[in-house]
C-alpha cells in the first residue's frame, strides 16, 4: 500500500522514508525487528527537548521523546500535550507503569488503571479517588477527581450547591447568583463504554495526571475554576475482557486491520455495543451507576469518549435534536464544538470536525443521563486502532471531503498509532475543559435557567400532568415502569383525594372504550407533574414522538414512548388545576398488590391472565410442584366484576392455600378468583408443563440474546445458554423442550446466521484461560468460525417435527425461512417503507390463539425494520398477528410509507410435525425496552405445547356447514 495523505510534499517524503527506507529510518523499540509497519518514529530526533518549560516547571524530557516516538508525524501532537511536567513527590506514569502511556502493544486492565490512580491521588493532593457500586461481574466502578486543593476541600458543599442549582421553585435567581460566585464547574469524562474502543482509558489516565500537576496557565485556570470528575472505565467487566483477549491473540502485531483477530464475543456481562443505548430502560449496572452519579452530584456538562472516524469528531450531529431538550442546551453543544474544532485546528492538527454522525434525537444513549436533566451532555469519536499497535489505516471519502464543517479534513491514507489517538482526545479536553473552566458563570447560570424553564413550562403549558390509574391491569408492571421513572429522579405524587378534570378531547387524547367523556383521577392514582425540574424529560418518555420523515436518515429508534411500549393506560391531563390536587410525594418503591377477590377458598383458584412483562416470572415462582392448568375460552369466576378472557390460570385450592396465593398475587400485582369443581370440568383447559428452555446463541452477534439473558437470571428462569456449534452435536428434543432464538442484528439474513464468522479466521477458540480469567465465560467452544452448518440446520428442523418448539425473535426468523424450514412462507421486501425503530399498533388475526391471550385486541409492538414476514395459501391461516389498517397503524417514531406495512403478517405460529414454530418480525424483546410485548414470548414459551388456535363456537359452525356442504 502506498501513502499519498493531504499533506505537503515534505511530509510525504518523511513518511515515505519510514516505510521504505532501511533501519536507520525507523527508531525500533527494545526487544523489536523491523516490521512492516514502524511502531517508533524519527522525526523529532533533531528537536531539542526543554527540561524547564516557558511557565518554569520541570519537565521529563525522557518521558516527552517517548511521547515524541509513538506519535507518527509532527502535526498529530501539539505543544499542551507533547511533554510531561514534573511535580516534587508526585507519582508519574513512568515511575508508575515503567513507560509512558501510548506505548506500542500496551493496554492496561481496570485494576492496573486504579492501581495507577490509587498512586496519583496517594502522591497528589489535587487528586481524590473512591470506588463506587459494583458491576455484574464483582468490579468497582471508579471516581477520580481533579482540582485545586481548595475546591477538593469543600466538595460536599459544592455537591449541595449544584442541587440547590437544580431546583429553581426553592433557589431564587438572586440565591443562584450568589451561588455561583465561586462555585467550581463540575466536568465529568467517561472513558471505555465501548470495550473495543480501547485508547481513551489510556487517555484520562495521562489527562489526570496533567490537570492535577502542570502549572501550565491554561491547565492552572482550569484547575481553579473547574472540578475535572473521570470514570476511569465505563464498562470495567468488558474493558478487563478485551484487553485479555489482545493480549491473549498478542493484538500488538496487528499491522493493518486485516491483522486483527475478530474480537471476543461478549463484552460486558449481557451487553455489547448496546450499552450506548441502554439509558432509559437502566438494565445495566453502568447504566444505572451513570445515572446514580449524576443524581448524586447534579454536575453540568459530561463528555463521553469514543472511537471510530478520523481524526477527531466532535459531536453535535446533524439533528433533528430531541425537541424536549431545552433550546439552551442545543446551543451549547454547538457553542464547545466549535470551540473545540477551532482551538485543535489553531495547533495545526488536521481532521479536526463536527455536524456529522448522530442526530441527537433518541434519548437513550449513556451521556443523555445528562441532556434529559438540564445538564450538557457530549460525546468524542476518535480515530481508535483498537488494538494498541500502530497500523496502516485508510479512511474512507466520505470524511476526507473539504466541508464549511471540516475545513482542514483528514488524510485519506495515514499511519496511526495509540499515542496519535491520546495526543488528540487529550487535547480536545483540555480546550473543553479550559473554555466550561474560563466561562463557568455562565455555564452554571444557564444550568439553573434551564431547570427554571422546565419548571415553567409545566405550569404553563399542557399536560400539566399524567394520570398512572392504580387500577389497572398488569399492576406489576405499572410498579416497574413507576420505579424506573424514580430511579430517573423524577418526581412522582399519589392522589389523596379524587376530581374530574378536563374532557379527553381538551386532554388531546382519544376516551377509551367504556369509560365516561371525562377524565377523573382518583384517590390512589399516581400522579407526574409537569412541573418538576426534570419535566422535559418527564413529557419525553410520556408524549409520542413524531420523526420528521424529511428529516436525515435517524441514527437509531426513534419511538420509545413509555405507556405506549408498556402498554399501560397513562392520562394526559390538559386542566392546571390537576397541579393543586391534594396529593403526596412517593418517596418508598410502587409495589401495588394483587387481589384475591372471593371470600371463602373456593375449589379452584382462577388467576386472570394479563399479558404482562412479569407472567413468565410469576409462573417460575410458584415451581413444578404447584399445578396450573390454562383455561383455553373465557370464564367468569367468583369475585369477578365481568368476564375473563381466555388464557386464565387454574390452580387447585389445595395446592396453595389463602396465604400463599394471597402473598403470590401480591407480589406479582394479580387478581384471583374462584370457581367450584362442577364449573371448571367444563371448562377446555390444558394443564402446562414448565418446558427445558434452550437460549440458542450464534458467534458473530450475542448483542441481543444478551438481554434475553438479563431477563430470564433476573427473573429466576432457568435456561441452558446454547451455541451454534453444538447443536448439531445435541439431541435437542431430548434435552429441551422450547429453543429460543433470539435476533441476530439489523441487517442479518439467514445466510448470513447460518454461515457465522469467516473459518478463514479461525479456529478461534473461546474457552477458559488460566492467565486471563476474564475468558471463556457464559459459553465455550473450541472454534467460533463456522456457524450452526447444515447439522444445526436438520437438528433444529428435526427438534420441531419431534415436538419440540422453535421460538424464532426478528431477523433470527430469517434462518427457517430462507432455508426452507417452512413452505409457503417469505421475506417481503417492502419498497419505500422506512420503521427505523417505531410503535405501531398490530391485532389479533382471526380466531383465539395462545400467543395473545391476555392482551387486547389491538395493542402496541415495536418494529425496527423487520424482518417483514409473507404468507401464501394454506400459510396464511398461520398468521396469528397483524399490522393494523394504515389509518390506526403508527403509534409513535416514524412508519414512512405505513401502506406497505398494514395488514400485513407481523408473527406467524404454524405447526410442523408434532411440533410448532413461531416466528416473529416485530421486536418483542427489543433491548429489555419492549416490556409491553415481552408477554408474546413468554405465550410462546409457556404454551409451548398447546400452541394451536382455538376456534369459537362460529368458527367450528362454519366448519360444520362447510363439511355438510361438501
């Protein structure tokens, strides 16, 4: 490959010489022979390196030509970060480390960061380090912070201060005033969300100790006015996993990306590259720390650091932002950006941009912690290797163009090593840090402003609240959903008395069937206010979202409205006056009860099925030794104000007495009847058996079924976490009795399931190693190239032609199609249809089936590009659920072109062999976020045996005629 980068002449010739010219081009480090891409350079052997710098400190000269060395050309460095200065009795990282960071080959686990920072804070006193809560695995997540010794001093009298900042209805303007006089910035940066995006660890680990010891005036400024907070390791279980996999594979070695050895399968304990999106459903430990953290201290602006385009972008996307982040906010992001961008071009360092990438629309990401609470939220992309040698890289055109946006582009062809990567993002911060440090008043000023407006607009604009009815079905849920919003910081009230309030038609939303046309609250509901500091993130997760079709393709979802996606009854209230309601502020967990509803012990106990996110769970809880049998029509029992529909649960009275099912129901917010022996013997009813779950995973994408993981441990439900290479060594239908295959990513086909990672790579074996512990975990092999082969394919057709039932979740339904498993089913290619992540509402096709027993009707699902799902002849008698007709089909996001996708199948459930297969195309355990839909598989699972349709009385009169005809 030959380098031709935009860069002069001169340059060229350099870096031509590096890689062509013989030894004494290339200064090779210890223990080293030439290879074919230099991990040292020569370019600054006729610099003469200070050992004083201009402001009179003491600097490392030796620790600067390393810093020289690894860096691959003079414009990727600059003079704030191209030294090291030196503090009497204060650690350096190479008196630490014994190298300086940015070393070829090197990266460094969580507990050797802490290690390091345990030094620096234990050698500074303008460094303070704790650990925080734990992660999955048993690590800590870290805080270090950086200032001046006087702000460390008094740190929780700066903490109480940005709360009082928070909250304008008890901090006057004048009282912010006068706060904000000499309080510090707070500036948080999180390095290592993304395991694979291995440099900005390697990044805050040097930028902690420059703020904390250089007496450069920038850095001294910041340093006075600022607070400079780091998380040294985002996700520490998976950073520990991808570092040991590299060293394991000696990822030093990886020249070009070809080299690279694909990574390793898992990252965190469930979660991969999703852990950027996991902010409003909190499953993760991290997610739920990050939250915390900002709760705790209530600081102002965060940057997250990631890795993946030249050289150096700067977020602000390209829009449309979230309409629910405060205007202020969205200038403020445009206001760093562009300081950033000026600043680091002003050094003379090329691909230095931003208006790209992103759109700031979805809500969700790690860093909108932030931006959903008034605070400034921002995130780095940076021309990482991942592996830590310096590697050949070619960037693509479509960021090297010349733009008003990216006026000094990147190269198009470049030799990058992990010091490039450091020397750029630690500059970036320290300008960042430097104009918040320099500006602070203002910065803190509008953090308060925009806590006011949102306080305002509650009590000005409508909804002014939303009504949760705390009598309602699915009661767990609506305990869950209420408890994530408080875990959010986000206010919520109980009613102490009842009153009517405004008519739906002035609330902006349609009455539901059989209620009155007005709307009333009762005493017990619960009650969000619009008028909380946190009251546009609070509108954000109740209203609906509406995605400007013209608008930029989206980066992600663009749906998430949460009574819609918990397919819960949540009221708008449009009347003011529902703000002077007597009510009082929930401060304990929402557990709402269940209900037993009949006075004496009946012969049966008749639990009405629901459909809600918590039923696989409550099942599991009562055990196999507790009998329940499924009523398959519907039922009227003692207690009952009307009849239940079909899908009820029958539990002898003498296998759980008042007591047991009383506290039962209560924890899983249940209501239970009766009914005598005479009545249930002629009910249709099968007796369920607790199935062998199989979770099957492929190599090439764990992402999903990894939160399929977290809900079945967190629920209690046993499973045997399969992979693709063993399933065509195992006799499925002996050892399982349900196979669930979860989605295997966007823009998977079958083929490319079945085929998996490249055998050329391989073998690559995933199993325990006694030197990196961190391996081998959740599931084994001994080469992950290959996928399932045509072995797993018959051994899955023949688990469900044996008895067996195959549960297929999006894109994984893609496999029995394209191979034929199933005739007379297809992909559809939908034409202009765009779903990019919506709530759509789907209906119930014909005639009573098992997988939508406790839900209405029509009710909402989640679609994300499909896969979309077609059926012909005999097939289409199979398609349990729906897309709803074009005028009632969107629901909230964006459904371009919506035609394409009404009436059309959304998950089909047919019966092969003795055994059945259900295949979905909408997303029903999207991201533990779906948790509305979560009841279809869970049907699926414990129905697993009693998956046929149940016609009604009309049907089987129909079928009657018809034979008597024929």
């Amino acid at each position: 490959m030959s380098f031709r980068p935009f860069i002069p002449s001169a340059m060229l010739a350099l870096v031509a010489g590096l890689l062509f010219v013989s030894a004494p081009a290339v200064a090779q480090t210890p223990d080293t022979v030439e290879v074919a891409v230099p991990q040292s350079f020569d370019w600054h052997l006729e610099r003469t390196l200070p050992e004083t710098a201009r402001w009179g400190q003491a600097l490392d000269t030796a620790y600067a030509r390393d810093i020289l060395s690894w860096t691959t050309a003079a414009e990727f460095t600059n003079s704030l970060v191209d030294h090291l200065p030196l503090a009497e009795g204060v650690v350096t990282p190479m008196e630490h480390f014994g190298y300086a960071i940015g070393q070829p080959g090197t990266l460094h686990t969580t507990a050797e960061f802490y290690s390091w920072y345990e030094a620096l804070a234990g050698s500074s006193p303008r460094v303070r380090m704790e650990y925080l809560d734990e992660t999955e695995e048993g690590r800590r997540f870290a805080l270090v912070q950086i200032g001046s010794e006087a702000n460390l001093a008094r740190l929780e009298e700066i903490r109480e201060a940005y709360h009082r900042l928070t909250d304008p209805r008890e901090t006057s303007e004048a009282e912010m005033e006068e706060l904000i006089e000499d309080l510090p910035a707070i500036y948080m940066v999180f390095s290592g969300l993304h395991s694979p995006e291995t440099g900005h660890p390697e990044v805050t680990a040097e930028l902690a100790y420059r703020v904390a010891v250089s007496e450069h005036p920038m850095v001294r400024e910041i340093r006075d006015n600022a607070l400079l907070f780091i998380m040294p390791v985002t996700d520490p279980d998976g950073r520990d996993r991808v570092v040991e996999w590299y060293r394991l594979h000696d990822q030093g070695q990886a020249y070009t990306s070809d080299d690279r050895v694909p990574g390793p399968p898992f990252w965190g304990q469930y979660i991969r590259h999703d852990n950027n999106r996991d902010g409003l459903q909190l499953t993760l430990a991290l997610s739920r720390q990050v939250v915390g953290l900002f709760e705790h201290w209530k600081y102002p602006i965060a940057l997250d650091l990631h890795e993946s385009v030249p050289f150096l972008y700067v977020s602000t996307g390209t829009g449309p932002y979230n309409p629910h982040i405060d205007p202020i906010t969205r200038h403020e992001w445009q206001w760093i950006a562009h300081h950033e961008v000026t600043q680091l071009t002003a050094h003379g360092m090329p691909g230095v941009w931003t208006h790209d990438f992103f759109d700031g629309w979805n809500p969700g990401y790690m860093v909108f912690a932030l931006n959903n609470r008034n605070a400034i939220g921002r995130f780095y992309e940076t021309f990482g290797n991942s592996v830590p040698a310096t590697q050949e890289r070619t960037v693509g055109g479509n960021r090297t163009s010349e733009e008003w946006f990216r006026a000094n582009p990147p190269y198009s062809e470049v030799i990058w090593s992990l010091r490039n990567n450091v020397n750029y993002a630690q500059s970036g911060v320290l300008h960042s840090a430097h104009l918040i440090a320099r500006n602070r008043d203002e910065v803190l000023r509008n953090y308060w402003r925009k806590n006011r407006n949102a306080v305002e607009r509650g009590r000005t604009e409508a909804p002014h609240a939303w009504v949760v009815p705390a009598d309602q079905l699915r009661r767990a849920d609506v305990s869950h959903m209420l408890n994530l919003l408080r875990t959010h910081g986000v206010e919520l009230h109980r009613a102490e008395a009842g009153m009517r309030v405004a008519e739906f038609a002035a609330a902006g939303v349609e009455p539901p069937e059989g209620l009155p046309d007005t709307l009333e609250v009762r005493a017990g509901d619960y009650l969000l206010r619009a008028d909380q500091p946190y009251s546009n993130f609070l509108r954000n997760l109740m209203e609906t979202q509406d995605f400007p079709e013209d608008a930029p393709r989206p980066y992600d979802d663009v749906g998430w409205t949460f009574p819609l996606i918990y397919n819960l009854q949540v009221w708008e209230v449009a009347d003011p006056e529902v703000l002077a309601l007597k009510m009082t502020a929930v401060t304990e967990r929402v557990a709402l009860p269940g209900r037993v509803a009949v006075s004496s012990d009946p012969d049966w106990w008749v639990v009405r099925y629901e459909a809600s996110a918590h039923a696989l769970e409550a099942r599991w809880a009562l055990g196999e030794g507790v009998p329940v049998h499924t009523a398959r029509e519907p039922l009227t029992p003692a207690g009952a104000e009307g009849p239940w529909g079909a899908g009820a649960w029958l539990i002898p009275s003498e296998a759980m007495d008042r007591e047991a099912i009383t506290s039962w129901a209560d924890r899983f917010g249940l209501e239970v009847g009766g009914l005598p022996n005479r009545d249930v013997e002629a009910i249709e009813r099968n007796e369920q058996t607790l199935p062998r779950i199989a979770l099957l995973h492929s190599w090439r994408n764990t992402q999903d079924d990894g939160s399929v993981r977290y809900a079945f441990d967190t629920m209690g439900i046993p499973y045997t976490y399969l992979s693709e290479d063993r399933i065509g060594q195992t006799d499925l239908r002996a050892e399982f009795d349900v196979v669930l295959f979860p989605d295997q990513g966007r823009s998977a086909g079958g083929r490319q399931i079945f085929e998996g990672l490249d055998p050329e790579d391989g073998p690559i074996a995933w199993e325990p190693h006694p030197d990196y512990p961190s391996l081998g975990m959740h599931s084994q092999t001994s080469d992950m190239t290959g996928g399932m082969g045509y072995e797993g394919l018959s051994a899955l057709r023949d688990f469900v032609h044996a008895g067996g039932t195959l549960v297929t979740l999006g894109s994984a339904s893609t496999v029995p199609i394209e191979f034929a498993m199933v005739r007379g089913v297809s992909l559809r290619s939908p034409g202009s249809l765009f779903s990019p992540g919506s709530i759509v509402r789907a209906r119930a096709d014909g005639a009573s089936h098992p997988l939508f027993w406790g839900y209405e009707e029509e009710f909402p699902v989640f679609d994300r590009f499909g896969p979309y799902l077609g059926a012909s002849g005999d097939r289409s008698d199979d398609v349990v659920l729906r897309f709803a007709p074009t005028d009632r089909l969107f629901l909230s996001g964006l459904v371009a072109s919506p035609n394409q996708l009404a009436g059309q199948p959304a998950a089909i459930a047919t019966r092969l062999g003795d055994g059945h297969l259900v295949m979905f195309g909408v997303r029903v355990l999207h991201r533990n976020q779906t948790r509305g839909s979560f009841a279809l598989a869970w049907n699926a699972i414990l129905n697993w045996d009693a998956l046929d349709r149940v016609q009604d009385d009309e049907a089987v009169a129909d079928d009657a005629e018809e034979a008597s005809d024929g």
